[in-house]
C-alpha cells in the first residue's frame, strides 16, 4: 500500500462495522477492499460476527476464506444486501473507474445484483472528471488483435495490459485487459461506454455508471466522509 494506508486502514474498518449478522455481502478487491476484508475477519475472531459473502476476485476469495469468513459461489446467492467495494477514480456524480486490479468484470456483476454498492476510497481517487486514470476494459482472448484494432478505430488510444514476463496479463476469468487512456478530461462518459460495449470483444468497461450508494472517503487526517 502506498501513502494513504493509514486512511485505507480507516475507511475499510468503517466499512465492517456496516456489515450485519445474517447478511449476504459482496467483497471487493485491491488494497483498500483488503483493508476491508481484514477488518471483517477482525469483527469474526472478536464478535463471532457471522455473514456469508461471495468475493470479486481470487485474490479477496483467499483472504477472506483463510480469515474464517464463509466465502460463497455467486451462483448459491439470490442477491447480495451490500457490495463493499473500492474505486481508481470518483467523480461528483458518483461516476467511477475501476479495473486497476484487473477485477472490474466480477466487480460489475456483484455490485449490480447488490441492494447497495458501499465504495470505499481514500481522497486521492476523488476527481472532478474522470480521465486521468484511464479506463481498464475486459476483452476475450480470442481474436484480441482485432478487437484492440477497433477500438483504434474508434480513435481511443488503447493498450494490452502484460504481466512481468510481457505476456497478456489474464484475468480471473482467463480474459485479458486492455487500458485505454485519454488526453483530456471526460465530459461524459456514457457515450463511451456505449461506444465500447458495442465492439465484439470487449466484455465490459470499467466505468461505474448509476452503481454507487453510499461513498466512504477516508481522509488523511484519519477522518471518515461519508457521501450518501
Ligand atoms: C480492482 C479495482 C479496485 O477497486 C481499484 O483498483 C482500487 O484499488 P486500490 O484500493 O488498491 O486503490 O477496481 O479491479
């Protein structure tokens, strides 16, 4: 984690006291939802707090099952009561960014089958457009070359996420992961997004359009904003 762990620690223990016994919950990914994830499994040894969750990555499935949480397939759940999740970037409409960790697809799914999507941030993915970040896109494998060319096409400068080897990073889902980037702000991004979903091949966006409810910004003074 890097300079803001402290108000990473902060917002994810605030989210846990959210969580109730008896509920159903969906459990985000990168190091702010593991923040979250860790001060649950804290609630579990101290209170015996007792929920079932379904995780958006391998990555929160472990920690949390390792932690003793009941981590569930998504498939054995009718809907979730909240989704915990956090974000690379968030504007004032709640319009998000996500797909940093390369989770955005599961993400979606669980934070559209929530009663409510909790996302929890520290202040530096406030924005006021977003853009900067650039946008993480899922996009199947198979014929990956032409997808990419098309979305070039579209005039979007876009990339194939590799890993260490400089091999497609894949993703839980044996997908890849393109990154676009923008030389200017977004205005709007539902034209986007459109735009983008429209091209066989790309499986989903990582833009949160209408998702987020409630939103806990964890401040570097330690405080807790929370915008309803
Ligand atoms: C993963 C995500 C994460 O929520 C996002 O990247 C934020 O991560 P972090 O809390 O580590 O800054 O969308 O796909």
């Amino acid at each position: 984690m890097k300079g803001s762990d402290c108000s990473k620690r902060a917002v994810g223990v605030a989210a846990a006291n959210l969580v109730e016994n008896g509920m159903t919950i969906g459990i985000g990914s990168g190091s702010t939802a593991s923040c979250f994830i860790a001060a649950l499994i804290k609630r579990v040894e101290t209170e015996g707090l007792h929920f079932r969750a379904v995780a958006t990555s391998l990555a929160s499935h472990t920690q949390a099952q390792q932690g003793g949480i009941q981590v569930l397939d998504i498939n054995e759940v009718k809907g979730l009561d909240l989704a915990i999740d956090g974000a690379d970037e968030i504007d004032a409409y709640k319009q998000m960014v996500k797909g940093g960790g390369g989770a955005l697809l599961r993400e979606k799914i669980i934070a559209s089958i929530a009663h409510e999507m909790v996302v929890i941030v520290d202040e530096s993915k406030l924005v006021d457009h977003l853009g900067t970040f650039g946008l993480p896109l899922e996009i199947l494998p198979f014929g990956f070359s032409h997808t990419l060319r098309a979305i070039e096409q579209k005039k979007f400068k876009v990339s194939l996420r590799v890993n260490g080897a400089n091999k497609p990073l894949l993703t839980d889902n044996g997908n890849y992961i393109a990154d676009i980037s923008f030389s200017e702000p977004i205005e709007d991004p539902e034209p986007i997004d459109y735009t983008l979903l429209k091209i066989p091949g790309v499986l989903e966006t990582g833009f949160f359009l209408g998702l987020a409810g409630r939103i806990f910004v964890g401040k570097t003074d330690g405080t807790i904003e929370i915008r309803p």
